[in-house]
C-alpha cells in the first residue's frame, strides 16, 4: 500500500518532544481536539519555559449554512494563522478511542486531518508533523492481548448494560463529553502528553531531556492510518 501525504506526515509522541526540544528556544506545540463542529486548539511552549498549556479560541470546521463535509477554507486559514503566530512545530491530535476502541470519532479526526493536508502544505506535512494521542483514561488495547490470529478479545465484549441504554454506531465516549470545550481537552491533551516526555523541576526551571515513555497512550503507525483511511464505511461513518 502506498502512504498517503497523511501517515508521511505521523510521527510517533517521542518524535514530536524531540523536535520541541530541538526548537525549545522558538517553537511551540499545538494540540488539536476534532469533534463534530468544531475544532479545539492550544499550545505549549517547551516545558523549560512554561509548563502548562494554552486554550485557544475555538474554531468552527464548516462556515454558516454550508454542508458539513472536510473543513472549510475559512478554518484552514485560521489554523494557518495560529500556527505563524505561535511558531508553531509540531501538533498533538487527541485520539479519541473509548476503551481502546476506535469508532466514528477516530475516523472523522482522519478525515478532517486528510483534508487539511489536502488543502494546505503549511499546517500538516513532513516538516511539521503531528502525533496521535489517546489519553490513558481512554483506555487502550495493551490489557487486551491478541491471539495468534492477530485478533483482540475487546472486539467480542459487549458494553455493560445501563437503564436507559440503546445501541449505536456512535461513540458513547464522544457524546459523554460532548458538552466540553473542545479546547480545554486540547489543553488537557497537551498537559499529559508533556508530563509523559519530560521531568520537570519546578524550583530550578529545569526539563530535563524527553525520556522513553511506557505504554501510556496509544499510538497508532502510519501504515495503520492508510488502512484506516481505505474503509469507506469508517469515512462515511464519520460523516453521518
């Protein structure tokens, strides 16, 4: 299978804190939360001079009355702008996975991903990458071993019942957290993705260099990403 100019453009976590590391003196990570409408936004500086990150503002993926499909060229040139006013290096995408599952959510941060790259050079690409990162509290496949067969033992586990519960397509972690700002799980994003790559001494305001992490997120390889992005039903899924 040929990589596409998305999995080119996927490094794992560790690569992202060395460029920051590399560019600690003017440069700045951003995080990136995708939903449904909107897309959240925040940056962090290298943990040396500032360890928390930075909400940003909110953008909406689709302009006023337009169909909801991609992302509009309005939001694209937003993500342009921030990224020259933050000097910006490299971006941490959440990924949304729910008890190490990857749904609808998954498949609608690709495609926005993939149109973004599709119609600027300058917000994702091979010289400022992007990481996927599933927060730890998502949960992911590692306590789920797979079989000689390749397959994981999760795929055939029924959710647990709730009052009041339907089945859906859906994914239930997406539509729990649905009402926060997209930004702030940006932030947040950022946050524990910066604890996992650098010791920091607060009292000196000194990082040390970024140390190998266990398995705390989850990561997903470019050539996984091109098979991702081949399933129509995932895309269409995404669109709904």
């Amino acid at each position: 299978m040929l990589a596409t100019k998305l999995s080119n453009a996927l490094v794992a976590p560790s690569k992202v804190a060395n460029i920051l590391d590399w560019r600690k003196a003017y440069g700045a990570v951003m995080g990136i939360d995708i939903t449904r409408d909107r897309i959240g936004l925040a940056v962090v500086e290298h943990p040396e001079h500032i360890s928390q990150s930075v909400p940003l503002v909110s953008i909406p993926l689709h302009e006023t009355g337009a169909k909801k499909a991609g992302i509009s060229k309005s939001a694209v040139s937003e993500l342009e702008t921030i990224i020259r006013q933050h000097h910006v290096c490299a971006s941490v995408v959440n990924w949304p996975v729910h008890n190490g599952r990857m749904g609808e959510d998954c498949g609608k941060v690709l495609h926005v991903l993939d149109a973004v790259i599709n119609r600027s050079n300058s917000v994702v690409s091979r010289k400022r990458p992007f990481t996927l990162w599933g927060s730890s509290a998502n949960g992911s496949f590692a306590s789920f071993p797979a079989d000689s067969w390749g397959r994981s033992v999760e795929f055939a586990r029924a959710p647990e019942y709730t009052p009041g519960m339907s089945y859906s397509s859906k994914s239930a972690f997406r539509q729990e957290s649905s009402c926060a700002d997209p930004s702030l799980v940006a932030a947040s994003v950022l946050d524990e993705w910066v604890e996992k790559h650098w010791q920091i001494d607060s009292k000196l305001g000194i990082a040390t260099a970024p140390k190998l992490t266990s398995k705390n997120y989850f990561f997903f390889d470019p050539s996984s990403v091109d098979e991702y992005n081949s399933e129509t039903a995932s895309l269409q899924a995404a669109l709904l």
